[in-house]
C-alpha cells in the first residue's frame, strides 16, 4: 500500500520552501504591519488602487477618497481628534437647523389660516409638563415679554390645547383643556348643524360635554372646535373628536359626551400662542 | 493555479465591489451589499490546496481593505478564516451548496466581525448598527452564492484552481 501525491504538487512544494505555518505568519505579521501603521501611509495604497480602476464607476465612499488622491496637500488633513469634534459640531449645527425648519415650517402652516393674518403666534419650547388627576398643565419657555397674556389659546400640532392661565415675565402656565378647571366655549360639528356649548377636562386625558340635549344628532368621531372668542380667537381650531356619548346618569334626556383631544399632549416639544392684535 | 489570472480575477472582483453597481442591490436603509470577496475567499479556501488557499484568503483580504479603510483588518480576518476554511475541509465536507452557503454566512459574520474589532483597535469609529449590518452581509452574500455561484464556478475555471491533492490508494 503506498501513498501517491500528484506530481505537479510535488513540484511545486519543492520549488516554495516556505512551510505553511512560515507563510501564514509572515502574512499575518504584514496584515498586523499595516493596521498599526499610520493611515497617511496606507492611505497611498488606497490612492494607488483608485489611479488603477476608472473612476466613473466607483461608488461614493472611493469617489471621495479619489477627490482627496487628486488634491492630497499636507494641509489637507487634520488630526481624528479634530475631525470628530467639527463632525459632532457639524452634527449640532444639523440639527439646530433642523429645529429652526420646523419652527419656521410649523408658522408658515398657521399663517395659511386667513382668520389669523394679524395674528402673532408666538413659538414657545415645553419646559415641564404635569400630567396627574388634579393638575394637566405644562410651563412654556415665553412669557410676558414676548406678549403672552392670561386666556390666549395654545396650540400643539394645529390643535388647541389649551389656554394661558398663569403668566411671568419669562414663562407661562398652560392650563390644558383636560384639566378639571378648564371650561372651554366649543362648537360641535354635528352632521346637521353646529352645536355651541361648553366643555369641561376631566382630568383623565380627555373632557365632557354635558347636558346636551338629545335633539342634537352626533356621533362618535364628529369635531369639536374651539369656538371664537374675540381678542383672544377669530376663527374657531379644532380641540378634539367625540370619542363617546352615552345618556346623562341624572336626567337620560341629555347627552354625556366624551371628547378625545387631537394632540397627544406626551409627544409635544413645543407649542404655539396665538396672540392676536399683537 | 494561473497567478496572472488570478490577480486580473481579483482586480475585477474588487472594482465590482467598489462599484456604483454593487449599490443598485442594495438592500434596506442599512445599505447592505453583498460581500464578493468574502465569497471568493470561501469558495477557493475549500477548493485550491492549502498553500494556495492562504495566499488567497490574504490576498483577498488586501484587496478588501483597499477599498475601504483602515488597510490591515481584512487582510488578518480573511487570512485566519481562509486558512482555517482550508485546514478544516478535511473534516467537514463543504461541497454541496447548502453548504457553501452556510460556510459563506458563517465565515462572513466571523471575518466581519474581527475585521470590525480590529479596526476599532487602530482607532476606527463604529458605526450605528454594525451587528445589523454585518448579519445582512453575511446572509446576502450567502444567497448570492446561490444565484451568481455558476458564474464564480465558471470564473474559477478559467484561472485554473487545482483541487487539492487527492490521496489514493495504490494496490
């Protein structure tokens, strides 16, 4: 019994006299070589392959090592330490950017409404809010001296969410129309008129209308706006939608209603006043 | 092995994966695409003889980290993995392509995943959602296998791999 090898492999194991293990360490040891090498070293390697291939097709991340291939200059790179503190700055300025895009979008959109034209909207940023069965409030960042007064109506994603209840120089108290103590004149688009009545927070998320006689046909999902109030609201803005009406425990001939407001008031960053006449 | 054609071989392989047209199949806003020269690495590591297999696996690697920095990660994890691919043929079978395909998913998280830890050793950022990124590219890779594997077989005729030796018994 005999073992036979092929005779070309034979051949070429004579002509390379590096053993297996030799040549996997010496590539090895160039592999380690050229990760702790510094990279404006390696880096001529990258640049000697992208002179190799036309460019046209190459994709964006070699596009850009190319364009640094054909203007490299020594002044042409900073430190990584340097390049990740501009890119994080580059990174706060996007996104303060961003902040001031949607500031500017969310008053372009309010100003569309006609009824607004002399209206001011005063853009303010949610310090606290106070979400809880007694209070459902939030403190704004805007306060008298940017023409903030007691009653001015709150908005939060083109909804009203409630109305200026306290005032300071600097901040302001937002009482918000699920709160206990908000009594908030609405207007109740039902399918065949528009009911004007009074809605009260309950202090669970949402509000009531009660004492609606049952004459009124509604139904569940129908808007209830804010209804105007002049000097403080010209023309009314949605509040909310009828989530529910059942029949009052106290006297069955009139409607309890329950209104789901239209802003998740959790998600706000910030709101709008509307300061009309400003 | 034809060298000269190995190395026109590679170069293409390589400017395929540095392409524009590599991105055309990319997948999800991962940006994920499959990995060519990982699956170069594993087909010959299995196939050529294993003196071969390792100047492949680093020589594949090389060419990976040309395009893309830093230079040296790929070239140690392709290197190890192609050369353990080798060194272990013998013990497990890889030849149906069920089995190449798993090899390829398998060798492809490994080799990324140690390509990706040494990187940030010589001072490399992670980037956001390097496991996510580096599981898509071993399993696209690995599917790819399944559709371009006749033209990587066909290819890998061309510049004339040799299987490794086979021992036969003489009576």
């Amino acid at each position: 019994m005999e073992f036979r090898i092929s005779a070309q492999y034979d051949m070429a194991r004579r002509q390379i006299r590096i053993s297996k293990a030799m040549l996997f360490t010496w590539l090895m040891l160039t592999g380690l070589i050229c990760l702790f090498s510094p990279q404006r070293i390696t880096n001529k390697l990258h640049f000697a392959f992208i002179k190799l291939i036309p460019l046209p097709i190459l994709n964006a991340g070699l596009r850009t090592l190319s364009t640094a291939a054909t203007s490299q200059s020594p002044t042409g790179y900073v430190s990584r330490r340097l390049y990740i503190q501009l890119e994080n700055h580059a990174a706060n300025l996007s996104a303060e950017l961003d902040d001031t895009h949607k500031k500017l979008e969310t008053l372009a959109r309010l100003r569309d409404r006609f009824a607004f034209e002399t209206a001011a909207f005063v853009v303010a940023d949610i310090i606290t809010l106070s979400i809880n069965a007694d209070r459902q409030e939030l403190i704004i960042n805007r306060g008298r001296a940017d023409g903030l007064n007691h009653g001015q109506y709150v908005l939060g994603e083109n909804g009203v969410i409630g109305t200026i209840s306290d005032v300071s120089t600097g901040t302001a108290k937002v009482m918000l129309v699920t709160d206990t103590a908000s009594r908030l004149p609405v207007k109740i688009a039902a399918s065949d008129v528009y009911i004007r009545w009074k809605m009260q927070g309950n202090g669970k998320g949402g509000a009531n209308i009660r004492m609606l006689p049952q004459k009124y046909k509604i139904k569940s999902a129908d808007i209830v706006y804010a209804d105007k109030k002049p000097g403080f609201l010209d023309a009314p803005v949605i509040v909310g939608r009828i989530q529910s009406f059942d029949p009052d425990e106290e006297n069955p001939l009139l409607w309890d209603i329950t209104v789901k407001p239209v802003c998740n008031i959790e998600n706000l960053i910030s709101v709008a006043v509307i300061v009309m006449n400003p | 092995m034809r060298w000269p054609r190995f190395v026109v071989f590679i170069l293409v392989i390589t400017t395929l994966q540095a392409s524009i047209i590599l991105d055309w199949f990319a997948v999800t806003n991962l940006n994920i695409k499959p990995d060519l020269l990982l699956v170069v690495v594993v087909f010959l590591a299995v196939r050529c003889r294993s003196y071969d297999a390792i100047i492949i696996s680093f020589v594949a690697g090389l060419a990976s980290d040309l395009i893309g920095p830093p230079i040296g990660p790929h070239i140690i994890s392709f290197g190890i993995l192609g050369s353990i691919l080798a060194h272990i043929r013998g013990l497990v079978i890889i030849n149906s392509a069920f089995h190449q395909v798993i090899a390829i998913f398998l060798t492809g998280l490994l080799a990324e995943s140690l390509s990706r830890f040494l990187a940030s050793l010589a001072g490399q950022p992670m980037t956001a959602n390097t496991a996510g990124i580096i599981f898509g590219t071993a399993l696209y890779s690995a599917v790819i296998w399944l559709f371009l594997g006749w033209l990587f077989t066909a290819s890998f005729r061309w510049i004339s791999i040799k299987r490794h030796p086979i021992r036969t018994i003489h009576r």
